[in-house]
C-alpha cells in the first residue's frame, strides 16, 4: 500500500493537539494557584473583619458600661477601630484583586480549552481522511488486482487455445 501523502501534516497536527494540552494544563495550574492565592486573602481579610467585630463589640459594651470606662478610653478604643477598619478595606481590595485575577486565569483557562478543541477536532479530520484515503487505496488496488488477475486469466486461456489449436 502507499504511503498516506498527508502524514507529515498529521504528524503537526498531532504535535499542536499535544502542545494545546500542554498550555492548558498549564493555566489549570496556574488558576489552581491563583485561586489559593484568592483563599489565603479571604482567610487574612476574614480574620481582620472578625477581629474589627470583636473591637466593634467591646466598643459598645464599654458604651453599655460607661460608669466604668473614661472618654479618652472610648476615644482611643474608637481610633483603634478606624485603623483596624482602614486594614479591614486594604485587605478587602487585595481580595477584589486577586479575585480579578482569578477571573482572568479562568478566562485563559476556557480560552485554552477552545482550543484544544480545536486541535481535537482537526487531528480527527485527518483520521477520517486517512481513513477515507485508506479504503480509496484499497479499492484501487483491488481494481488494479482484478485487471491484473483478468490479463493473467485471458492469457492464460490464450495460450491453452493456442496449444489446443496446434494439437
């Protein structure tokens, strides 16, 4: 049988379909990452809020109990608190960040899935050409073998005429 006149070009084509399968395990990890990444802030901006929800807390309870307690205290405990609110917004625009970030992982992700698809898809067009061009072969030869098989078979039954003829 012949040689498959497209094998250099299946042989790219496969080779792109593997590189696409590279590049997107890549950004999975790189979103796998990212998003770690994401959770670690959550975590860090979680436990300011909660820490801001405690002072908030002891706040209002010394407010509840002002006999015991001194303006300059409340003051302080007060300007405590703006700081800790100040941290609290800091951590959540780190937080809104990553999330973008996280968001254009994901992206890249999906882009890379489209086309690795697209590799897929080509790589299988061309085993159903090969494979269309495979049974194309073989019908020709099969052709080519019954004419051959025919010339053999008229000869053949030639020269027994001719032996019969001389006899």
């Amino acid at each position: 049988m012949a040689v498959y006149p497209l094998e250099q070009i299946a042989l790219i084509k496969k080779r792109r379909l593997e590189d696409a399968e590279k590049v997107l395990q890549e950004k999975k990890n790189l979103l796998m990452k990212e998003e770690q990444k994401l959770d670690e802030l959550k975590k860090d901006r979680d436990h300011v809020q909660n820490h801001r929800d405690d002072k908030l807390l002891q706040l209002r309870n010394e407010l509840d109990n002002r006999n015991s307690t001194t303006s300059i205290k409340i003051q302080q405990m007060k300007v405590y608190l703006k700081d800790v609110e100040e941290k609290l917004r800091l951590k959540e625009s780190k937080v809104q960040e990553q999330q973008k970030v996280v968001d254009k992982a994901n992206q890249a992700v999906e882009a890379a899935r489209q086309e690795l698809l697209k590799k897929q898809q080509a790589v299988e067009k061309m085993k159903l050409h090969r494979k269309e061009w495979e049974k194309q072969e073989l019908a020709e030869q099969e052709r080519k073998d019954a004419l051959l098989n025919d010339e053999i078979g008229t000869i053949s039954f030639l020269r027994n005429r001719a032996k019969n003829q001389e006899l």
